[in-house]
C-alpha cells in the first residue's frame, strides 16, 4: 500500500498532502480537504453526484484517484460562486427553476452544466441546449422528475420554455 | 370561498413561486448531510454481511480481523446483545419476526448483518471485514410469494410464512353472486416488480455518546422527533437522551421512516464502545441491504352491469414482505382505497403478506399505490372488452361532489372529494377526439400511439387515527429585531418546508419573506411529529403555522393597540410595518414594537407577557383526501418494443397550494418515479436468493432522457383544514403507474391485450403483446411458479366438539392482529345460558360489551368503538379446550386474526 | 465501497510499463481512464497489488495517420477522439459509435485502450475495432505482437492479453473514401451497455459491395463479427440485396444471452429487425445522396 505526495489546486487555493493509493479523489476532496460539498452517492460511476472538474474537465471523482490529481487543478461546488457571493449562472438557473429538492445530486448537476456551458460558449441555443441536455443523461436525480433541471437547461441556452 | 384571502394591498406569498431558502446552502455545497458531520475520534463501521439467503451459523471468526490495523472493535450479535434493542414497527408496536441487530444464529437473506467492524476509517474497516470468516450451514432459500406459501418456514417460530394477513374468503360469498349475475365481469392480475427507494444519499448514522444515556445521533431520516422517540423507545431509554440531528436529507421516500438494523447497531455499538460511530451506507449495500419495496402479486375481478356500471369487485392480494419487514404488512389500505373515489356496492378481499428469505419490506412513496394500479388497469381494459371509451366509463362511476356526502363500501366516508371533476377539467384541456384521429392516421403509416387516463384518490395528512401519525406544533416568535422565527418539527428530503411554511407565516403576520426564518431538523426544535410520511407537512404543519401567525399577528396588535391607543381592530401589519388606521404617521416598524416588547415590559399592557411569542399544536381532520386525473399519450416503436412518452398531463386537486414550485415539484418527481417502476427499476431475485442488481448499471434509474416535460392543471378546491391544503408528496407515484401502463395499453390494443401485467414492462415484455407469443421468457416461469404454489387457505372454523358454554367463562390472553400491528388484550366473558356479556381490555383502556351469542364452542358478540374511527367490531371466536382462535370484523379495516389462551 | 490496498506506480515509458508487469508477475493491472476498473477496485472485485498508470506515458496517447490505417493510442481520451477530425473524417464508423460509449463526463477521462482491453461484450469499441478490421498491439519484456481484433476475444471480459502485456495500440485499417457506415445501438438509457447493437462499414465499387465489415455487440460472449452477412454482402449488387435475408444470415452467427433487461430471444429478434432495418437505410441514404 504505497502513500504519495500530492500538489493540486482546489477552487484556486494550493493543497499538499499524503495520500494513499486506493483513496478516490472524491473521499480527498471531502474528507482530507473538507470540500464536503462534492458527494459520493455510488462509487461505480453511474450517479454522477461526485462530478467535480479536472482542469476544466467534468469527470466523475469517484472513478479517479486523488494520487492521479497530481498537478491538477480541481473546481467542486464550493467554488462556482463569485466570491462575493454571487450564484454562477448555473447555480441562478437551478435556483430561479426549482432545479433541485434533497440537493444530493446538485453539486454534481452544477458542475457538469458549468463544464459544458462554458465549452459550448457562443454556440447556439439548439447546440447549448442539446450539449446540456445530452451531458445530463450523465446523472441521476430520484426527486425532481429532472423537470427544473431541464427548464434551467433552456434559460442558460436562450430557449423559450 | 377563499379561505387565503387578504386584505387589499398586503403581500400575497401563498401561492407564488418563491425560490426555496433552502437553496442557499444546497446549491453552494454547504449543506450538512450526515457524512458531511465529523466528531472528533470519530470511528467507521463496515458490516459483514450473510452471502446466504437461509441457514445456520456455525460459527463466525473475527480473530483476524481484530489484528487488522486501525480496528478499535469487531462485534457480533454476542457481543451487542449487551445493548438491549427490542425492535418496533412505524407505527410502534413490536416487530413480529425476531429482529435483531445483527444475525442471531441463523440468517434470513443475503444481506444480512452478521458482525460489524469497527476502525479509523471505512476503508479499514472494510479490509477487516473481509477477513471475518462466517461458517453457514446453507438451508434452502424461501425467495418469492409462491415458494413462500408452501416453503419451509423463514423464521423457524412461526406457524407459517404468513407475515400478516387481512380480509376474509366469506366475504366472497356476498360478492360472488353479483359476479355471477353482471353483464361483464374482468379480471386483472399485476405482478409489481421488487423496487429499491433508493434515495441518492443513502442510509447514513452517526451516533455520539455524551454519557450514561445521553447521546446525539445525526441520521438520515423522514423525522428527528419519530427517530429519536423511536430509538429511545426500543432501547428502553428516556426520549430526552436521544438527540437526533438532520439538518440535510438527501432523500427518503419512506425507506427512512424509521431507524433499522443497521442504525440501530451502529447505535449500540456507539454505547457499547463509548465512541462516535459513524456508518455510511454505500450503494452495493443500499441496493441489496436496504428494505425493498412493492413485490406484489395481485388480481383484481370486477362486474360491470350492461351499462357499465360497476356491481361488485373482488381482489386477492399477496405482497412479499421479505425476511425482516420493517413492520409485518397485509397492506389493508389498498383495500381501503381502492374504492372511495367510485360508486361500488360491494367489495371483498382478502390480502397477505408473506415472510421470504429476502431483504424486508419497507415503505415506498404511496406504500398502497396497487389499489390505483389494478383498479386503472383494469377498468380501461373492461372499457376496451365492452367497447366503450375509458372516460366516458369513469364518468358514469366516480363520485363527483354532488354525490357527496358518501361512505365507501368498506366504510370510508368522503365528503370533498373532486375526482371528477379533475377528470372534467384534464378532458376540458386535452383534444381527445383529436387525439383519436392522429391515432388512427400514424397506425396506418405503421407508428402506434396511445393515451392513457387515470383518477384517483388519496388519502393524506392522517393525525389521530394511528400512533404515530399526529399533529404539528409550531413555536413562533418575533426576535426584539423585528425578524421572525419559527421552529417547526417539519422535516424536509426536498420537500421545501422551510420555504412553504415561511410564506404561510409571511403572509398571516404581514412580513417579507426574507425576514422569516424556519428552523427545523432537529428533535430539540419544535414538539413530536412524524416528519415526512403520509403526505401530511403541508396540510397539518401548514395549517400550525397559519394559525400561529394568526396568533401572533394578534399579539402584535394588541400591544401596538396599546401604545397608539388605538383600538385593536384599528392596526393591520403589512411589510414588516404596523400601521394604525387614519393615522400614518403613527405606523411604527415590527422592531420597535419589539424592542418595547422585550426590553420596556412597562410599556406594555397591563399583564401582558412580555416578548413576541406564540405557539399552537394543530390537530386537523383525522384523513384529508387529494383527488387527481392524469393523462399520457405515448409511442410504442413495434420494431424494439420501446416506449417513448410524448406528453403527460395532471389535473390534480391538493386544494391550497402554498408553492406551485414545490407542489409541482412533488408531483413530478412521483411521475418520474412512476415511470421507473413501469418501465425501467426491477431488483429480481435467483432462486438461491441473491439480488441481483446490485450496482446502478443493473438498477436502472430514470434519467433525464425518460422523463418528459409534465404540464399541470391545479384544480384547488380547498380542504377543511386550516389554510385548506391537501397533501400531494406521493400522488404522483401512485397514479404514474396506472395513467401510462393505460396509455400503453391503448397504443397495443391493436394488437391484443396486456393480459396479465408483469413490471417493468421492458421492451421485450411489450414485444409478447405485439407479438402474441412469449418474446421476454416472462410466461413460461410464472406458469412454473403458479403450478408448483397451491395456496395453503386458512383453516375452515369447523365445528368443535362442544364444550360446555360455562368453560369460557373467565379470562383470556386474546392477540388481535391489526393492520398497525398485534394488539394484546384480556378478554372477559360471563355466560348466562347462551347470552354472552364481558369486557376486552388493553392498557389503553376496557371495553364493555354484551348481547353475545354462544352457539356450541362459538362465541359472537359486537362491540362498538370510538377510536382511532366510529366503527363496529364483530368478533367470531371459537373456543377449544384452552385455546381460543378466530377473527374480528373491523368495518373498513377488513378482518383481523384473533388468537389467545386462557389466562 | 473502498478498494483494496494496492501500490501504484506512474512510470513514463511503455518499457518501464512492460517490466512493471513483468516483476508482478500478474499481480499488477493497468489504469488507463479507469472508468471501468474503478468501480471493479471499489467493489473489490478486483484486488491487484500494483496499480500500473499510463496516462504518464505520451507515446500511448494520440491519434495518427500509419502506413494503411489510423493508429490510435490506447491512453487516448474518449472524448479526444470523438473530437478528432482524422477519425471522423476517415472513419466514421468509429466516431459514431464513441458518441454511444459512456456519459459526458466518463468519456472525459475513460480511454479507447481501455474501452478495447476490458472486452465488455455489449460494450461499442470491441464490436467497431473487430468490424472494422482492426489489430491491437501488443508490448512486454518479451516483445510485440500484433492481434487481429476478432481473435483479441475470448469470452466475456476475456482477451488473449497476457497478465505481463500491455496494450500499446490500436491500428484500423484504411476504408475506402465513402464508405458506408452501418449502426444501430438498442439500449434502454443513454451511455447503457447494449441490449443489441452493431456496427459496421460498407464499401461500394460499381453498383456493388466491394468491402463489408459487421459486427454485433450485446449478442454474445464476445463482439460478434457478421461472418455470414459480410460473405452474402460482398460482391452484392446494392440494388438486388435484400436486406431480410442478410439480416438472417447475420443474426445466425450470433449467440445472445438471456439476462433480467432482455431474453436471448428479444436480442434475436430485435437484431434481424434493426439489422435489416439499418443496412436498407444506410444503403438508401447512399442511393439518395
């Protein structure tokens, strides 16, 4: 079981640390680093609320391991807000929808809808719209009927509801 | 009548789409979930768990797993057993099947905790786990309904696998000639799918010990009040030792009613090691260790007369309750509610549930949403059989207002109940004939469309009938700030009761909305609640906080009054200000009044308690009914068999609606789960009794591409409650499944019948019925499993030898299983020739009867009772030597088993 | 849900990888995306001693044109290659069929390499590598070897890969300008393993198929290479093919398992319709354009 010396970036602040090789980068984040906001609901991949981006990537975190985020620059939850407290766009739309209820699996819907908004900047609503929609199938949601997810989908891409 | 009306100009709250203050934290990643909680020294559990449905422990070795580093302790039942746990049921009356914390010698499904590590961390724990070496002698399994009637018994001290057991066979006498005699009569049978809740934060506990007793305990749960009542009740502590926080749920439907097995041991465990002991569940356990839900097999047989007018029904239920139910279920409210919302002269039943080497029953929104399901199915396929369209069949059968008041066959009474009417208002906005036409264009171009409708209604927001079903307290108060805060024992997995409960009180008190604050999630805030269960915050906690608000605003006013002396009557709030009539430049802010009515007591009126402070317990009407109709219209692709859901439509009646946003809201995350359960979930057994979906790969959630936008149409007619709500958490889940199975059904039709309903109706299920023949493999094991399962029927009371009439006289230890649970009782009986007089009697109280009839060894008498509803029991005892055994009829709640011995 | 202990080693050349493996003397398994063998560790179902990451390695990473062919690294990304022009433009059967792997978020980390070496049989890029006649390299101290990817399977999750062997590409053959693509993926939900798929290529020289490549996935033990459809296909006039009887031809190679989403008899039957639905579609679409 061999321990490694890890540098990254978490929502812009620099963390060094020890870390064993089987540790997730999801079980670092939160429980080594306490970004508790990132949340492990299935640990094989299919939920996608531990979703956190990876140098600008939306991956899942419980399928990467923390000693594989050497170098990386890591954004979770906690750090979509402007630090004045201003909601990313993403966080409004989900908010102005009613785009979640328990809020389990919103971190992760946060941070995939970030992702793909920001890599399909400029494109048209269709496009948006699809891009989103296509990367939601990527989570799973028991409260909402994804009902709100999808109307935030449409007020980030321009789309009359 | 409006019974939200306001005075002109001031904020109307109720009824808007306000952003739910709960948003703040959940969407920044600041909530606080049980596993985002740490305590120092704190430790991690990892359970070992039976590989085997059924057998005997031979012998468990943990000595190698206590050398693993980082573990602090290895338990098993031996070593917990020191913590005494004596497990209940919701409804607080003992579980039957012998639960214990973890496996007592023998094991009863996969799954089953057998011993629990304990370490630094999970991972720790989980590599000492691995080493723990449990000896089974492996039994053969008891896995579905059908084994379970004639299998070996799942729990060796029981006369049988009959979990709990409802109804009567001669009540088929009386429906049976009205069968007989009706111009149509159909029969539907569903056999409904194992469904794992499967909420996205699975089962979490963290226990924290802080002294002899004393201990705080943060839980996933439906209700901090009814976990720690319920955890200081089975372990025989006082209620205030047990502090249980829940600040975030990330979702229960009703898997979280209560603590079990497992929490409960990592409880004890907590005590016995004198540590913090945290337990996350992850998914492979939450699937195939957590309580199941559903898994019924039902057939419903209903006559209609030439008009198709409903005659008489008849239904045989069975429902596996699995290994350890978390409360032995017949399920009687499937019978209960199966025929409330139509006009139907007679009904009989009988229902089961059955003990399997499974993983135990537990709730799942609208735990009786079978009675919507058989009942929805099966009058469109009779609308079909007799050629008459399926709307204009339920027009001629629901009740609408104006046939109301009315009692339903098995005695429940309605009296504001709007199926109808939502039904009249989904056809008034759905071009069904329109509809009919595109239909029947697309199938000569080779595409088969369908639509589907369903009414319902539901039963919410029950205080007082049943423990622990009760009202809601409210404390509220205005701080010397002039913000108001209110603690409430509400919970919410989503529901939004923070947000919906500070717009009730924003708008009775003339506040903004930002400046309430509603606290709750925790059992050392508000009084004794059931949280989230039964469709029940909105209607009950909801008309609590209307009326505190009242109060309060009253207390307002007085001491304003008192201070401009202006008359009561005279001073209205409005936006955080306190106006006084005709004279403005009097309005003062909620602070100022505050400030005096805090810190300047001398101003205040004579006697007036000092501060802003008002409480009140709502107690509403025992039922509150909701009432809906539901429309989908799909597309089966004939090629593959696959459903794609073009449009749905509810029509649904939960009379105020505090939030559109969160009823909706409700309301859609039902349907989506509707939706799972038709098409998609299934947590099949083998026959060695292992599940096998055990990762989210095989249990296959909904997912955005399943679920279609939902379009509402709110029928409000307000209820007799405060405020006039209606509950509308689970209706969605109960009338999904009907309304698109319906549809479904109709875009097949072309093709033939979905003659028996097996869920999920996958593709190749659906491709049986385009194909007429067996596609799916679906039809040859069922016909092996209904040939190899007779059904073993209750012994016929058959005459006894007679016994003199004097020998029952005396007292008697009676057991009467009733839906909530066994109640123990003594019976007394004095005969005086074939006259028969006495009492019952139960801690909660004796009751006298007389009038009984002794015919030989048969005892019948009647008795009358006022709790938890007026209705009449009769009971049919037949007494043998020492042993008295028999039934008791309790109007609606069916027939309930009545065993005993003399005293 | 926590795996096993392991160790784990990055190393930076496909020779440092090989001898790795090499003195694990099978104990070691690969890590590329991880996007399959993390939930395998997390469930401990698998329980290697060392954990051999290559994503530190360039040279398995990338696409590039080779002598006849694409050579695709196996430490690509999914979501690299789906945005690469060199694949879309010369092997469209590839792109299309990587759009149907995963979700979002699992093709931004999971590997082509490791999508090919797990053997999933109802996976897409087994069936496409196998369709499209492609080989996998293969390294270790003992040398390279070249698989041709219908012998690279041998039963569910089971390659001829050697516990000391490490993928260090995949090479598909060039397919003519214009080829045809033939897919059809039936799955319940986005990013799901297939309840039946296939995937192949058509080439067409006067009127007439010139080059076919099928193959199934979710239809077998293995990717299912349409050895009987190719043969009736080549050298078929493209207006006298009848798409029934190849579809029939194609289903007869196959041997689908019964499993709680679908019967081997739905995967049989759905397969002869999708099929012969696909290939009149892909061969009209050619005959419309």
């Amino acid at each position: 079981m061999s321990e490694h010396r890890i540098e990254l970036t978490v929502n812009g602040n620099r963390h060094i640390a020890r870390v064993e090789a089987r540790t997730s980068l999801g079980e670092f984040l939160r429980d080594t680093l306490g970004y508790t906001g990132t949340h492990l609901a299935c640990e094989h991949g299919v939920c996608g609320a531990c979703t956190v981006m990876v140098d600008g990537d939306a991956m899942r975190s419980c399928l990467t391991l923390a000693v594989q985020a050497d170098g990386a620059a890591v954004t979770t939850v906690e750090g979509l807000a402007q630090a004045d407290g201003t909601l990313h766009p993403v966080q409004q739309a989900l908010r102005d929808n009613f785009g979640l209820q328990c809020g389990f699996c919103t971190p992760g819907v946060a941070i995939t809808m970030a992702a793909v908004t920001r890599d399909n900047e400029g494109a048209d609503s269709g496009a948006m719209e699809e891009g989103l929609t296509q990367a939601m199938s990527g989570h799973i949601c028991r409260c909402t009927g994804y009902q709100g997810i999808r109307r935030a989908i449409r007020q980030l891409a321009g789309v009359s509801a | 009548m409006n019974v939200h009306m306001k005075s002109v100009g001031a904020a109307r709250y109720v009824g808007e789409r306000t952003p739910r203050k709960e948003y703040g934290r959940l969407l920044t990643g600041r909530g606080q979930f049980t596993d985002d909680v740490r305590v120092p020294g704190m430790l991690h559990v990892a359970f070992v768990r039976s590989a085997v449905a059924r057998g005997r422990i031979l012998g468990i070795d943990t000595a190698a797993a206590r050398d693993m580093p980082g573990v602090q302790a290895v338990y098993t039942q031996a070593d917990l057993a020191a913590v005494p746990v004596t497990f209940q049921t919701f409804f607080f009356t003992p579980a039957e099947a012998p639960v214990t914390l973890l496996a007592d010698g023998r094991v009863a499904c996969v799954g089953d905790p057998v011993a629990m590590v304990i370490a630094e961390s999970r991972a720790q724990a989980e590599d000492a786990a691995a080493l723990v070496e449990v000896a089974i002698e492996e039994e053969t399994p008891v896995v579905t309904i059908a084994d379970a009637r004639t299998g070996p018994l799942v729990h060796p001290d029981r006369d049988d696998n009959i979990a709990a057991e409802m109804g009567d066979e001669d009540s088929r006498e009386a429906v049976q000639p009205l069968l007989d005699g009706a111009a149509h009569v159909v029969t539907m049978r569903v056999r409904h799918q194992r469904i794992a809740q499967s909420p996205m934060e699975t089962r979490a506990c963290l226990a924290s010990p802080e002294g002899e007793n004393e201990m705080t305990v943060w839980l996933g749960c439906q209700s901090p009040h009814l976990a720690a009542r319920y955890i200081a009740q089975v372990m025989g502590l006082p209620q205030e030792a047990i502090r249980v926080i829940a600040k975030d749920v990330g979702g229960g439907f009703g898997l979280k009613n209560i603590p079990w097995k497992e929490e409960m041991a990592v409880i004890a465990a907590a005590k016995l090691l004198r540590r913090p002991v945290k337990w996350i569940e992850d998914r492979f356990e939450a699937l195939t260790a957590s309580s199941h839900a559903r898994e019924q097999d039902v057939t419903l047989t209903v006559g209609f007369d030439g008009d198709a007018r409903l005659q008489a029904a008849w239904c045989d239920y069975a429902c596996n309750n699995g290994a350890w139910p978390m409360g032995e279920d017949a399920n009687v409210a499937v019978h209960m509610f199966m025929w409330p919302c139509y006009k139907m002269p007679a009904y009989g039943f009988v229902t089961r549930g059955w003990y399997t080497n499974t993983m135990g029953l537990g709730a799942y929104r609208g735990p009786w949403a079978m009675e919507s399901l058989v009942r929805e199915t099966l009058l469109d396929k009779a609308a079909r059989r007799i050629g008459i369209d399926p709307v204009e069949l339920r027009r001629r059968n629901l009740l609408y207002l104006t046939d109301q008041p009315h009692t339903s066959t098995l005695g429940v009474p309605v009296e504001d109940i709007t199926p109808g009417e939502c039904l009249e208002k989904l056809v008034a906005n759905v071009d069904f004939a329109a509809f009919r036409r595109e239909q029947a264009e697309a199938r000569k171009a080779g595409r088969y469309l369908g639509i589907g409708v369903a009414t319902y209604v539901e039963p919410t927001g029950a205080a007082g009938s049943m423990a622990p079903m009760t009202g809601e307290t409210v404390h509220l108060r205005v701080e010397p700030t002039g913000k108001v805060v209110a603690m409430l024992s509400t919970h919410s997995q989503g529901h939004g009761t923070a947000t919906t409960m500070a717009q009730v009180i924003a708008e009775q008190l003339g506040v903004a909305y930002e400046d309430v604050a509603v606290y709750e999630g925790d059992s050392a805030i508000g009084a004794f609640g059931p949280g989230a269960a039964g469709s029940r915050q909105g209607v009950i906690a909801g008309g609590a906080t209307w009326r505190a608000a009242q109060l309060l605003s009253e207390k307002v006013k007085q001491v304003a009054a008192h201070l401009t002396n202006a008359s009561v009557e005279a001073i209205t709030i409005e936006g955080g200000i306190v106006h006084v009539a005709g004279a403005p430049e009097m309005s003062r802010s909620l602070r100022e009044i505050a400030e005096i009515a805090y810190g300047e007591p001398g101003r205040l009126p004579e006697g007036a308690p000092t501060g802003l402070e008002a409480q009140y317990r709502y107690q509403p009407p025992p039922m509150t009914m909701t009432s809906a109709a539901h429309c989908c219209i799909v597309e089966v692709d004939a090629e593959t068999g696959f459903v794609k859901i073009l449009r749905w439509i509810s029509a649904e009646d939960c009379g105020t609606v505090i939030n559109p946003g969160v009823v909706e809201g409700q309301i859609a995350g039902g349907l989506a789960q509707a939706i799972g359960q038709v098409l998609l979930e299934d947590m099949p057994y083998d026959a060695r009794g292992n599940p096998l979906a055990a990762t989210f790969k095989d249990y296959l959630m909904p997912t955005i591409s399943d679920v279609p936008d939902f379009e509402y149409l709110h029928a409000s007619t307000p209820s007799q409650t405060i405020g006039g709500m209606r509950g509308v958490g689970e209706g969605g889940c109960i009338i999904g499944p009907p309304t698109l199975v319906n549809a479904i059904a109709d875009a097949l039709s072309p093709f033939g019948e979905i003659e028996e309903l097996v869920l999920p109706l996958t593709p190749a299920r659906i491709l049986d019925v385009i194909e007429q023949r067996d596609v799916s493999g679906t039809r040859a094991p069922a016909a092996e499993a209904k040939s190899a399962a007779p059904i073993v029927e209750e012994a016929p009371l058959v005459e006894a030898a007679p016994v003199a009439s004097s020998s029952i006289d005396g007292d008697w230890a009676m057991v009467l299983k009733t839906p909530m649970g066994p109640q123990e009782m003594v019976g007394h009986f004095d005969t005086v020739g074939a006259t028969v007089s006495g009492y019952l009697e139960a801690p909660e109280g004796r009751q006298e009867f007389s009038g009984g009839t002794l015919a030989g060894s048969q005892l019948r008498f009647e008795m009358k009772v006022e709790k938890p509803m007026k209705i009449t029991l009769k009971y049919d005892l037949l007494f043998e030597g020492d042993a008295v055994s028999g039934k008791c009829k309790m109007g609606m709640f069916g027939s309930a088993k009545v065993t005993g011995t003399r005293a | 849900m926590k795996p096993a202990p392991f160790d784990y080693v990055r190393p930076s050349s496909v020779a440092e990888a090989c001898r790795i493996l090499d003195e694990a003397g099978g104990g070691a398994t690969v890590i590329a995306g991880g996007q399959t063998l993390m939930p395998l560790l997390n469930l401990r179902m698998s329980q290697p001693f060392i954990l051999v990451d290559i994503n530190g390695i360039a040279a398995l990473k990338g696409v590039a044109r080779v002598e006849g062919g694409i050579r695709v690294g196996p430490a690509t990304r999914q979501a690299d290659a789906l945005r690469d022009e060199t694949l879309a433009r010369h092997l469209p059967a590839f792109t299309r069929a990587l759009g149907h792997v995963g979700h979002h978020q699992t093709r931004n980390r999971g590997t082509i390499g490791g999508s090919i070496a797990l053997g999933e049989p109802a996976a897409e890029m087994p069936a496409t590598a196998v369709a499209l006649g492609a080989s996998i390299e293969i390294a270790s101290v003992r040398g390279t070897r070249q698989v041709p990817a219908d012998a690279f399977y041998v039963g569910p999750y089971m390659t001829v890969l050697e516990p000391d062997e490490l993928v260090t590409g995949i090479v598909y053959p060039d397919w003519p300008q214009g080829h045809l693509v033939l897919f059809r993926e039936v799955a319940q939900r986005p990013g799901d393993f297939a309840l039946v798929g296939l995937v192949g290529a058509l080439a067409l020289e006067g009127g007439a198929i010139s080059r076919a490549g099928i193959a199934w996935f979710g239809m077998g033990p293995t990717p299912v290479r349409a050895r009987q459809a190719e043969a009736a296909l080549l050298g078929a006039e493209r207006a006298r093919i009848d798409p029934h009887a190849i579809a029939r031809a194609a289903v007869a190679d196959t041997a689908p398992f019964d499993d709680h989403h679908a019967s081997a008899e739905y995967r049989r039957t759905v397969g002869q319709r999708v099929f012969a639905r696909a290939l009149s579609e892909t061969l009209d679409l050619r005959s419309a354009a």
